[in-house]
C-alpha cells in the first residue's frame, strides 16, 4: 500500500534526526564532562548504573538546564562531596543513545481501538525499525475484532507518525460522520412554536430530577428534521429507536433553532416499536 510505504520512509527519516540530534547531544555532553573533569585536575566523575557521583570531596562540577531542542537556558555550579550524585539535564539523556539501541523502560504510547490487519500491517512493515507490539484482541461494543497498539516513545516524531497512521481511518470516519451529521442539520426544518404535532424517532430517554421529584424525558426527532426535548407521555412506553406521535406545546431554543423543548404531551401514540 502507498500511504504504509509512505509511514516507513517517514519513520525512517525522523530515526535519522532523532539519531543526529544523538549524536550532537552526546557530543556536548562528553564536551561538557570535559570540561567539569580539566576543572578537577583530570579527575573524572564515578559512573554507575545510576548516574554520575563525585569520586573525591570538595568536587567541582557545572551542570544545565537545556529546552526540548537542547539548547542551553541556564547553567550551574556547585561542589559535591565524595558519592554524591552530580546533577545533569533530563533533555540530554533524551538523546544518549541511537534508537537502535535497545533500552528497557522505555516509555509505551498506547493507540486504541486499531483492526488486527491494520496493526498487523505496520508491524509488518516496520519490523526491526521499531518496538511496537500489540494487547490481546478483544470486540467492541460493534462486535468488531479491535486491539491496542503500544509504541516506543522514546522519539516522540516517530510515535507520532505511526499513531496517526494507525488512526487515520477513525479520523476520516469521524470527519465523514460530522459531515453527514451537518448536512442532515442544515436540511431540517427549524423547530416550531406553539401547540404542533410531532411524529419522529426517539433518540434517548433519561431520568432527570427536578424541583417535583424525578421525570422520565426523551429527545425526539421529528421527521421535519428538529429535534425537541421533554417529558414522556404517561400512556406511552418510550424506549430508543421506538418511533411515536404525541402533540404538544413546543418552544424553540434561545440557542439552536433546530431545538426546542415541548410541555403538556397528548394523545401520544406509539408508531413502530421495531429498534434498528
């Protein structure tokens, strides 16, 4: 597929300057331990699985605070007893090694709700390039087959580049849905005033407290295309999907004229009680 060929030479590019800025940031580190180890005489920091420690009393040592593009924001000093932990910048350990290189604990990005051949696919493509594994598949509420994809994170661009590809069927599904929600709003009716008679679909029903106790309400939509909101009919059975009839006393909303809201419901009827 073009737009997976697509991914993999994006990931490869943003591996490439995640690697460079590596290998710059390694650079200015070992420049920048250099520089602390010749103010020491030529005594070099202790290095262990935890970091830099002062390997004599009375040491000196200069340490920065850099931005997310490594560039120096402010400098330090301070002199450190034998042992004790020498500071460094967060943003430079970012870039200690190539991504290549494997890491543990490094940080997973979780994508959800992905089909097993979409995400069997950019495994596939990116194997050997980037950790990226997938959870045990499961169903949504839809019954489709679905997983959730994890991401190496450590380069935020490549994650990035890879959730969007994973996504970008939702995304052009969701744009369409709010297309086609927007079409179907700018054909309704606006909604009327005054006593009318409403026949449409009941969209949702909800028990809402109010000042007299609680009232079961629906949203319905009339097949004029508005929508109005208000409290079932007594001698009706309201459920979702149910289509009724019922007239009532309707008032349009202060903010949307494809709303209102509806009192006083009479001779309701229900007219289909088939769910689609």
């Amino acid at each position: 597929m073009e737009d997976l060929q697509q991914l993999v030479q994006t990931v490869t590019a943003r591996i490439e300057q995640f690697d460079a800025r590596s290998a710059a940031a390694r650079a200015a580190r070992d420049a920048r331990i250099q520089k602390n180890v010749d103010e020491n005489h030529g005594v070099e920091p202790t290095v262990s699985a935890a970091g830099m420690h002062a390997p004599c009393d009375n040491y000196y040592w200069e340490w920065y605070l850099f931005d997310s593009d490594g560039v120096v924001q402010k400098e330090f000093d301070g002199v450190f007893m034998a042992g004790e932990f020498l500071p460094w910048s967060k943003q430079i350990k970012l870039f200690c090694s190539d991504y290549a290189d494997k890491r543990t604990g490094s940080p997973l990005r979780r994508v959800t709700y992905i089909t097993p051949e979409r995400a069997d696919a950019v495994i596939e493509a990116l194997s050997g390039m980037v950790d990226i594994h997938t959870g045990k598949p499961f169903e949504d509420r839809d019954g489709e087959q679905m997983v959730y994809v994890y991401i190496d994170e450590r380069c935020k661009d490549v994650a990035d580049a890879i959730e969007s590809y994973l996504e970008a069927p939702k995304v052009a599904a969701a744009a369409a849905q709010r297309a086609a929600e927007q079409a179907e709003r700018d054909a309704a009716e606006p909604c009327p005033t005054g006593r009318i008679e409403i026949v449409g679909e009941i969209l949702a029903t909800k028990l809402q407290e109010g000042y007299y106790g609680s009232t079961w309400k629906m949203l319905v939509k009339d097949d004029r295309g508005f929508k109005v909101w208000g409290s079932i009919p007594k001698d009706i059975y309201a459920k979702r999907g149910f289509r009724v009839m019922f007239f009532a006393a309707v008032e349009p909303s202060a903010d949307d004229d494809k709303f209102g809201f509806y009192k006083r419901p009479t001779k309701a009827y229900i007219l289909s009680d088939e769910v689609a």
